[in-house]
C-alpha cells in the first residue's frame, strides 16, 4: 500500500518530509530506499542465526538447501524465529510492566512521590484477584495487589499466573489449559522460549507455534494488563478528555518538549514540572511550555492529562525537523537511533534517561524513581534552556492540528453507556450488537511502518469498517494516525459513520451530555492498554454468557512494525479473535507455519491471523469474518 512517491498521507508529515530534503536531513524513507532490495530470505523468514555453524538459509524455490546445517527445514526456522520475536515483544511489556509494580510498591510503602491516584481502581483490581478490601487503608491494599503481583513474577511453581486466571474469560481458560499454554511465571516462559529455540532443541513446528501462543499470553496477563492495571492505580484511569493531535499543537511561542516512549513514570512528572516551572520559561521570552506527545508515552499522558499528541512512530525524526522542538524526552522502545543525528542539526536537546537505552550524542539524565522529581525537573530545564538556542530562520510548524475527544477506557465507556442504563451499563452496546445497529467492533492498533505509506492503512481501512457501521476501537500508533485524520470528534461520526452505528452513537452521546455524538473511533490508550481492549471483549463475552471467540469483533495491526505487535496480536488470536495485519510477517518460507497461523489455529484455538494488504479488502474481509460470528450466533438470518 505504498502509493507512488507518497511516504504519507498525513499533511503536516509531507510537508516536514520536504523541509527534511531541503535541510539536507535523512529520513527513515530515504534510509528505506538504501536498504532496497531487502533481503529475501530474511523477508520469508528462512534464514537461521541461532548457532555459529551458520547462517543458513533455505532456499524458497526449492532449488538449493532445504535443510540448515543441523538438519532444521524451513518450517522449524521460520516457526522458531516467530516464537523469538514473540517471545521478545512480551519481554518488552513484561519488563515495562514489571517497573509498574515496582513503582506501586515503592509508592505504598511511601518510599517515592507518586501518591495513589485512584483508590476506586485499586479496590477494583484487589477484588478481581479475591482480595477483600474492606477496612484497608489503600497503601496497605496496594502492598497485598503487589505481593500478588510479584508472586506471579516469581512463581516457582507449576500453578497457572493469578494475573491471568484472575482475568480472562472462563471459557479461554479451559481452552488454554486443554492446549497446555497458560503461563506459570512470564520470566519462567520468556527464558523457555529462548531454550526452546536455541541450537538442537525444538524441533516441531506445532509445539513451537502453541509455545508462540502462550508467549501472547505472558504479553497480554503479565505485560499490558498487569501494566494497565498498575499505571491506572498510580495515575488514575483515563477519563473523556478534549485536544488535539497532529504537529500543528506545538507552538512557535512556547517551550516545546516532547515526551517519546512507552512508559508514564516519568512523563507523568514531566507534564506536572512543565505546568509549574512555567514561570521560568515565561522569564526567557516564552509564554509557558507546551508538553506533546509521541508513540505511546505520547497516548498515556494524552488518556490521563489531556496532553496533545504531536505524531505517531513514522514522523518522529520530522517532529524535530520542525526546528521548533526544544527538547525531545524518550524513555524506552520505538526510539529511532537517528534521533540523535537529526537534533544535532537543530538546537533540539535529546535526552535519554532509561539504563537501557542511551543513544551516542543525547544527553543522559538518568531517571530514578526515588529521585524522579529531579530528573523532570533538569529535563524541562534542558527544555527551557535551549529555547533561547532556537533558531527561527529554521523554525516551520506545519498548521495542522486535528481536535479529539479521548480518554475511553472501559470505566469510561461504561460511564457514558451508564447514563442509558445505570443498572446494566454494557446493555445498551450490547443491545446494539444484537440488533445490529452496530454490526461489530474492530480494535485496529500498532504501529506505523515504512513499507506503508503512513496512516493510510489505519485510516483507509476505518473508513470502510464505519461506512459498514462496525464500531472502532484504537490504541498505539493506530489511535494517532486515526486521531490526525479527525476520526475521533464528532464530526467524524457524521462524516464517517453508517447510518445505524451514526443514531447509536448519536443517541449515547446526548445521553452522556456531550451534547453531540460520541466519536465514531474510540481512543483506548497506549498499546499496553489493548488490555482495556481485552477487559471490554472479557465484559461483553461474559454479559453475554457467549465465549469471546464467539463475538462479532475483530483486531487488526493494519501498519504493524515491531515486535510487540506480534505479541499483542498473538494474545488476541489466543483470545479467538481474527486479527488481520496489513504487513506480511516473515512466516512466508513456510507454507505448514503459514497454515496454522491462518487456518490451523482457529480449529484448537479459535482465533487465526488474516493477511491482507489492501485497506478496503482488509475491512470487507474482517466484516464478513464478524458477519459469520453473528450467523452463528444467530444474531443475522
Ligand atoms: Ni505499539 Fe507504542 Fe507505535 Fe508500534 Fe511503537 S509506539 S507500543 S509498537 S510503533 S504502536
Ligand atoms: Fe544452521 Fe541449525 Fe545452526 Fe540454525 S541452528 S544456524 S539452522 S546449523
């Protein structure tokens, strides 16, 4: 889905991608072109490093090798290089997940100065585990969620991770515990994997890709859901909230820093030091400063703090290319190297701040939690300081900026459906699903990647599924592009929307007092909240008394690049649910790996990948996978 010549169909990107060329700025596009023709056998997935005997590689036309050195054929290579990419997207999100908790307790135990901000979710979390809060004060309770928590971590055991009995739906566990793939410890599971995989082990492709499927398990119980859960409990959980999202909202006036990453701990502080040590920017000629966001650190202080998003992982380089961005703050994950080489062409400060990612030429301010007051502090400093470096001969903020309602997690949504039935909050959607006003939801998540042109994908394949009136759901690098193109404000629903999905939401919001409809796509959070995803096919499923296998809902990762989207997708096939991808993974060199992950599976699992990569033909296939979910549900004659 490239179109010719056109990197994005995002404006404000297009323009930065010409202001990139004139400054003498290389780009991920023009490194993309370097690296053409990519290699073949990387592409299909038949190249194998994983001892020193090689590499070796199969050939796909079946003229060369068709075993590596040690025997391995094409479908043990290319399911073992699948189960390591899984296998390191959850680690990404178990690690992440993991300073969560440890964040939790140290907050509990009044060691640092993150105060819980949200009693209600703490209660809600230590109930769904069994434990009883009453009469506990709050650090107390949050010290027993931790012990479970940690307990899960270090399970020596071979009882299933709480986390994940705790949470998923009743029917997926038995399904799970038939296949063998509910996880004990995710750090257990996460160091299997690399066992499995490694020289002379594995050699069955079925068993590996049932490992695979557990490993989106440890992704989605011990990673975003435990992730969620914990960041909700410190920061408190996300709430309607109303601003804007594309490059236009930094300001030439303003201080602009930027918070890039994944993980709030430190841009919570960031956000709260920008709002106080304003003053000091206004005493260097600057009207204040202005916070923004990108990737999902981006989406979290959006949910929470109203924060604008600048743009999604494509366009990150070109945020600086603006020659406005005074400081860009990254903490972990889908931070371009070239970051530091393109700052360096402006005035802009790149801070690190995370021991595992330091990058030659950022300044590093390393981020404690016990001392993270202080480290917000210096960076919006940093931010302030090289304001008066600015040049504005360089300085070009393209005017585009596009308004968003977002803040949806399940609380949320069932607050806004609660004004319609108080009683049964979900009813009134669920209703609707029965009726077929709504035909069925589609989660579209992950990442931009470079071999799409950016945001066409998300944005192109939308349209069709609300045309069709299928209600979207959005988080990561989805939510942004679907934020930018104005698909998540009213207005969006009446442009967009099919008639029937157009009246519900219509009727939802006048009901919530927006006094307009609610938006036709809804902003979920950061790519660790598709747990609030999951949390809302658990409540459907459960409302309905139906497994979620069974719902008309679908996901899909239409622009998909890293290896956290593999996992998460693989959770939601676990969980039964199609998922579509826009990018073909490299499983292509193995028709029996292929066959299972597209057909296979769904017989023992349920839930299968759908490739397609033509947006329209993408949304028709997932609404007449969601068409056959509601036949058998006797929903549709
Ligand atoms: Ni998700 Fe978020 Fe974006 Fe992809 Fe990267 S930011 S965790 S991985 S690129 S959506
Ligand atoms: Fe080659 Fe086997 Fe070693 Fe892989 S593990 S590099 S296929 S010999």
């Amino acid at each position: 889905v490239t179109m010719l010549n056109v990197r994005s169909i995002d404006p404000a990107a297009q323009d930065l991608i010409k202001k990139a060329h004139k400054d003498g700025i290389e780009t991920v596009w023009d490194r993309y072109d370097k690296q053409q023709p990519q290699c073949g056998f990387g592409s299909l997935g038949v190249c194998c490093r994983h001892c020193i005997q090689g590499p070796c590689r199969i050939d796909p036309f079946g003229q060369g090798p068709d075993k590596g050195i040690c025997g391995a054929t094409a479908d043990v290579i290319v399911a073992r290089n699948l189960l390591r990419q899984v296998a390191a997207g959850a680690a990404a999100h178990v690690d992440h997940a993991y300073d969560a908790v440890e964040a939790l307790e140290l907050a509990a135990q009044g060691k640092i100065d993150y105060p819980i901000a949200d009693a209600g979710k703490l209660k809600a979390v230590a109930s769904g585990l069994g434990i009883d809060s009453e009469g506990k004060e709050p650090d107390a309770l949050a010290l027993e969620v931790v012990r479970v928590a940690y307990g899960d971590m270090g399970n020596h055991h071979n009882r299933p991770m709480k986390w994940v009995s705790a949470h998923a739906p009743k029917q997926r566990l038995e399904v799970w515990e038939s296949l063998g793939i509910i996880p004990r410890n995710p750090d257990r599971e996460i160091r299997e994997a690399m066992h499995q995989t490694t020289m002379g082990m594995d050699a069955d492709p079925v068993n590996l890709l049932l490992a695979t499927a557990k490993q989106g398990l440890v992704d989605g119980y011990a990673g975003l859901k435990l992730a969620t859960d914990m960041q909700d409990i410190l920061f408190g959980t996300p709430a309607p909230v109303v601003t804007e999202a594309n490059l236009g909202v930094l300001k030439e006036d303003y201080v602009n820093l930027i918070v890039h990453g994944h993980v709030p701990l430190l841009s919570e502080k960031i956000v709260q030091w920008a709002k106080t040590l304003s003053p000091e920017a206004e005493a260097v000629g600057a009207k204040g400063v202005q916070v923004a966001g990108i990737c999902c650190t981006g989406n979290e202080v959006l949910m929470r703090q109203g924060v604008p998003l600048a743009t999604n992982y494509l366009a990150q380089e070109l945020a600086i290319v603006t020659g406005a961005v005074d400081a860009m703050v990254v903490d972990v994950q889908c931070i371009m190297p070239s970051l530091s080489q393109i700052s360096s062409c402006y005035h802009t400060e790149l801070i690190t701040t995370m021991p595992i990612v330091k990058i030659p030429g950022a300044t590093h301010v390393p981020f404690a939690l016990e001392k993270a007051d202080e480290a917000a502090q210096e960076i919006v400093r940093k931010a302030i300081g090289a304001y008066a470096r600015r040049d504005p001969n360089k300085v070009h903020i393209p005017d585009y900026r596009a308004k968003i309602i977002a803040g949806f997690s399940v609380e949320a949504i069932a607050g806004a459906l609660g004004k319609l039935d108080p009683v049964q909050p979900l009813k009134p959607l669920a209703d609707n699903i029965v009726n077929g006003n709504i035909v069925g939801v589609v989660a579209t998540v992950g990442c931009n990647n470079v071999k799409v042109t950016q945001d066409i994908f998300h944005v192109e394949m939308v349209k069709e599924l609300l045309k069709n009136n299928v209600l979207v759901v959005a988080t990561g690098c989805s939510a942004h592009a679907l934020a930018k193109a104005g698909m998540m404000n009213s207005e969006g629903t009446e442009r967009y929307a099919g008639n029937t999905l157009k009246a519900v939401l219509r009727a939802i919001g006048e009901a919530a007092g927006l006094g307009a409809p609610l938006p036709p796509v809804l902003h979920m959070g950061s790519c660790v909240d598709n747990s609030r995803i999951g949390d809302l096919v658990t409540a459907l499923a459960n409302y309905l008394g139906v497994d979620s296998a069974a719902l008309p809902v679908a996901a899909s990762a239409p622009e998909p690049q890293h290896e956290k989207a593999l996992s998460i997708g693989t959770w939601a096939v676990a969980m039964g649910i199609t998922t579509h991808l826009g990018v073909i993974p490299p499983v292509l060199g193995s028709k029996q790996v292929t066959e299972l992950l597209t057909v296979g599976l769904a017989e023992v699992i349920g839930g299968k990948f759908y490739v397609e990569t033509e947006p329209q033909k993408a949304a028709l296939g997932l609404i007449e996978d969601i068409r056959k979910k509601r036949q058998a549900l006797g929903l549709d004659q």
